[in-house]
C-alpha cells in the first residue's frame, strides 16, 4: 500500500508502509504485531502538516465512545494509544438484553433482564486488553481534544477552525497540491499549496 503524505514543506513522496502480520490464532482478532517499528504519522516525521475544519470547534455532541479491533492498532501506530487507554476505560465486548426485570412487584426495584446475545471482543478471562483486544470507551469529543493536544505538541502541526474546504487541484506536471478554503469568519477564500 502506498500512501502519499501532503505537507508545505515537501512534494508528494510515496512512503511505504507494512502490513500487521497475521499468525493462527484461534481468536482472530487478538494478532501479535511485528517486532519492526511502526512508520511515523506526518507531524512525528518532521513533516509540516495544516488541517482545515470547517467547525469552530472540536466539538462536545455526543457521538462515537467505543473503539476495537483495527482502530486499537491505527492508534497504536500514531503514538496515541497509551494515552486513550488512560483517559478512557475498556470493557470485555457487548451484550443484548431484554428489559429489566421487576424484582419484587413494586417496580422500585429492577434487574438486569436476561442476556439474549453477546459479542465478546477479548478473550475469556482476558484483563490485559493488549491493543486489538477488548472495546476502549471514550467520548469523542474527549477522544478529539486529546489527538489535537497531541498534534499540537509537535509543533508541525496547523489547525485552522472556521475554514470549509472548496476545492482540491493536482496540476499535472506540479508536485504540490493546491487547496481553496473558505474562512468562515472573513467568508473570504484562502489558497493554500
């Protein structure tokens, strides 16, 4: 796979990235990682990167709060997994239920209604939570705040609110990528290569 990295300070460079191999396991989603380390994300590389968002703000809506199996390792790559795991808690997998139950006929006092299903994402009896295991809890909104803390705290990276993307040109013959932005605040358009 390749994958190309746009940034101010360089052209498009092909980097090359390896796969996560995959060993016989009889859980298929707990896999063993290579020994090689993994390839910087752009900011970690020395690379300048400006991330254009149309919102004012990373946001406090309520939306995604659990993450597995795949992302655990993409987090993992980008240095960032460690640091999610403290601000957030894991849980084992999922579970269906049917309603709560009347414990004494007052309806003051309920149970848990019985499983009818459930979706494990770790192994049994699995505390550990290696990444890949188990799901990692967390709000967005905290999950956002804390990738911008990170992001900014390289110092390459850019983060520019209020700004919706118009239009992305790729001139042939060109090494830069030329990006129109519209400034919420000016409700002017801004280039950017």
């Amino acid at each position: 796979m390749t994958i190309y990295a746009i940034a101010a300070t360089q052209s498009l460079q092909p980097q090359r990235h390896w796969r996560v191999p995959t060993r016989t396991h009889p859980r298929p989603h707990c896999r063993r990682r290579s020994r090689r380390p993994p390839p910087s994300p752009p900011a970690r590389a020395a690379i300048h990167v400006r991330v254009l968002e149309k919102e004012a703000d990373t946001g406090t809506a309520p939306r995604a709060c659990g993450y597995y199996g795949a992302s655990h390792f993409a987090l993992e790559k980008a240095g960032v997994y460690h640091l999610l795991r403290r601000a957030g808690f894991m849980t084992h997998g999922l579970c269906w239920r049917k309603l709560p139950a009347d414990v004494d006929g007052t309806g003051r006092h309920k149970k848990l209604g019985e499983a009818i299903a459930s979706l494990p994402f770790a192994a049994e009896g699995d505390t550990t939570y290696a990444a890949g295991a188990g799901q990692l809890n967390l709000p967005q909104s905290q999950f956002t705040r804390l990738l911008l803390g990170e992001c900014l705290g390289t110092g390459r990276v850019e983060v520019l609110f209020r700004h919706e993307l118009k239009a992305i040109r790729d001139e042939d013959g060109e090494e830069a990528v030329h990006v129109v932005a519209r400034d919420a605040s000016t409700e002017e358009d801004e280039s950017f290569t």
